[in-house]
C-alpha cells in the first residue's frame, strides 16, 4: 500500500481540489420557440435544435367523434 513520505501543505491540497467543485447544469433556449431546455434535451414543445421532432400535440380518434354524435 502507497504512504506517502512527506505531508501535502494546505496550498497543494487546495490546488488539487480546485477542479472538484460542482457546476450548474447548463440550459439552452430554443430558437424556434424561445423556451429553455437542458442541452441535448428537447424541449417540452417537442423541437430541437429549431425543428419539431416529436409532434405534441394532442391526438385525437375518428371513430372517438363519430360515436359522440
């Protein structure tokens, strides 16, 4: 097992854990849309990167409508 020989003095120990701290999450808004959403994430609305992927919209049946007449 590895000891090490001499004590690391408080500025080497800081300098070591200077990359350690934890960032925010990065957020990006939409162009088609203007709504913010995480990176390689779409948006709520179903675009990204300025296109619609995924339509959102709500589907709805034929034979739904036909049987509430």
């Amino acid at each position: 097992m590895a000891v090490q020989q001499n004590r690391k003095t408080r500025s080497k120990r800081g300098m070591r854990r200077s990359h350690d701290a934890i960032s925010g999450t990065t957020v990006t808004q939409e162009q088609a849309t203007g709504s913010y959403r995480l990176r390689h994430h779409m948006s709520d609305d179903g675009f990204y990167r300025g296109r619609q992927v995924v339509d959102m919209s709500p589907a709805v049946d034929d034979e739904e409508e036909e049987g509430e007449e």
